[in-house]
C-alpha cells in the first residue's frame, strides 16, 4: 500500500460443519496477536470451540523439525491459551498444508479479490476484506451446504442441536446498512449541507442527501439486520432522487454443468431475495434449462441458463452482480437495461411452432 512500508498478516478460521469464517488483520505474525485472534474468534463465534486445528508456525507452538526435532511442548503461549479456554490445540504434519485444506481455499479467494481490486489505503484493503466475509457468511450460498449460506447452515445446527452453542447465531449487520452507507456517501460530498437522510436545504439547493455515520445506520437496526421503524433506506424508494422511474433489466446468468436442476433453480431464488433485500423485486424468472456453450468456461462446455426481468434501483443491481460474480457457481452474467418488459415468456422458453421467426425449410433434392 501506497500509506505502508511494511507487511500485514492475515489470521484466518473456517468452522468445518457450516463454512462459517472468521478474520483478523495484523501487522505482526506474533504469538501475542495469535493468542489476540483466539480471543477475538472465541467471543464472536456462536458454537462452544472444542478443537482448533493450526499449521506449526511459531505463533502457534513450540514444535521443531529438521535436526533440532522437537515435539510440542504445551507451554508455548497460544496452548496456554487453549487450555484455558478448555481447547484441545492440535497441529497440522510437517509439509501438509493439504490437511488445512479449507483455510488454504479461502486464502486463494481472498487473493482473487486482492487481484481483481487496486486499493488506495491499507484501511481500504481491511474494509474490502472484512466485507467479503461478511457477504461470505451471510449471502453465498455454498455448493457443500446444500445451497445455504454458512450462517444458513449454522442457524438450522442451532435448531438441531442447541448445546453445542453458547449463544445465538444472528445477523450481526445487514448488507442494506453497508449498501445504504456507501450510497449515502457517494452523494454527500456533492454538495456542502447538514447531515441527515434527507433534507430541504437552506441555500437554495432544494433536498440533499446526506451521508449518517456507519455506526448511526447500526444503531437504526435490530441485532437481525432488520431497519427501525420509521426508516427507510434512500434506496428503497419507488423513485429515485430526481423523481424519475426507476429502470428495468432484464439479466441471463450462466451457472457450473454440474449442478442439479433445484440447484439451479435455488440460484435464481437466492439473487431474487437478494434484490428484494435492497428495495428491487423479480417481476418474472425463467429456468432454460442446461444448454451448450460457443466455447468452454472454466472447463465447461454447458451450463445452466437462467432469465430475469427485474424491477430494481441501480444500487440493487450492482449488489445482485457482484454477488454473482463472487459465487464460485456463476460463471457469467449480463444484464441489459429496457425501456419496457415484454409480455409473455421469453423466446427460449415459446415452442418452436410458436416463434414465427423461421420460415418454411426448402425440400431437399
């Protein structure tokens, strides 16, 4: 980073049932901030943490390979903290990062988000991480978990089997609250008025949106993401704020060969609430079924072929988009801006007879 002369160290825990993960940004791979992420990851985790499972780096223990081989001792720091917090510490073997199979996933999809994003600050490059996750948890939906999302799958193992929590899995902020500030804050700078949602302005301006602080749009919540009474999002107004109609779309999403057709199917259900999350709705949704591809896309010649007309704020479909293209399910997307939504279904869905697009075939001599 341009504001940085030194390296940060990412500390990273996966629950295995519910893909459920935890991060933590440090300047130091020391045990003293190994043992700060074991605090961290234990108050905010909603399960009772029996085991841990860490590689042999020197900030999690005092074991020692090659000539001077040495077997762990328990004494090193972070076991000390385990044993405390009633944690059985254990360790990957030497030379198999294989067995910590799941964190190293996530750090690749963390480094597809630090290749694909140029960041101005190192406070930009956490906010953009601890974001990911958030949206990780709480809005992707993960082929393992049946199409859930971890937080999903968290909450159905808190129904099943209560004890093995110590508290409640809940939302701890809703996307709408990020998506209300940043559109809040794209606005405010454009013109030098008081601070609030809205409001009419003395200088002659007319109404000026205006960005809260984040902590404000939290407090505005409930613990489950929903927004107090009497608040509205500036987003999830009919009109937008020149009073014009908010525009149509209409969106083909290509999905991997080889998911099921419910699984498909629950993709187009997933992105339809995640619009109706941030003030748009799907008017109409078709399932084309699995068709074949002009060239391969990550090694597939077909796909699941998915439509979409939406009604939705341009915030809405930004959000939907990017989701989509964090999915590791989705391998493209398109949407198109339209005056109007035809009527009727789309021309992959009508019968042949019914197209009236092609004429009669030539006899064959």
């Amino acid at each position: 980073m341009a504001d940085e002369n030194s390296r940060r160290y990412l500390f990273v825990a996966i629950d295995r049932a519910t893909r459920w993960v935890f991060i933590r940004i440090f300047k130091a791979k020391t045990a003293a901030n190994a043992r700060r992420f074991l605090r961290d990851l234990e108050r905010a985790c909603p399960l009772r943490i029996r085991t841990i499972l860490t590689d042999n780096g020197k900030e999690f223990t005092d074991r020692l390979f090659g000539l001077r081989k040495r077997a762990a001792t328990g004494e090193h720091e972070f076991d000390t903290l385990c044993a405390t917090l009633d944690i059985e510490h254990r360790l990957t073997p030497p030379k198999s990062p294989q067995t910590n199979g799941m964190v190293e996933r996530f750090n690749g999809r963390i480094e597809e988000v630090l290749q694909s994003h140029h960041f101005q600050s190192g406070e930009e490059l956490e906010t953009t991480l601890h974001r990911y996750v958030l949206l990780y948890n709480q809005q992707l939906p993960q082929s393992a978990l049946g199409s859930k999302t971890p937080l999903r799958a968290m909450k159905e193992w808190h129904k099943l089997k209560p004890e093995l929590f110590k508290k409640q899995p809940y939302h701890l902020y809703s996307i709408r609250g990020i998506l209300h500030r940043d559109f809040a804050r794209n606005l405010a700078p454009r013109r030098q008025c008081g601070v609030g949602q809205h409001h009419p302005c003395r200088c002659g301006h007319g109404t000026v949106y205006a960005a809260q602080p984040f902590a404000n749009v939290i407090n505005r919540a409930d613990s489950r993401g929903r927004a107090a009474e009497g608040y509205r999002p500036t987003y999830e107004m009919r009109l937008d704020k020149n009073g014009d109609d908010m525009p149509l779309y209409e969106h083909v999403m290509i999905a991997r060969q080889d998911l099921s057709n419910a699984q498909a199917e629950g993709l187009i259900e997933h992105f339809s609430t995640v619009l109706a999350d941030n003030g748009g709705k799907a008017l109409e949704t078709e399932y084309w079924g699995v068709k074949t591809m002009a060239y391969k896309i990550n090694k597939n010649r077909k796909g699941h072929y998915a439509y979409l007309r939406t009604d939705a704020p341009a915030a809405a479909v930004q959000e939907m988009e990017r989701l989509m293209r964090l999915h590791d399910d989705v391998m493209r997307v398109l949407t198109i801006k339209v005056d109007a939504h035809e009527e009727g279904p789309s021309v992959q869905m009508q019968k042949r007879e019914e197209r009236g697009d092609r004429g009669e075939r030539r006899e064959r001599r």
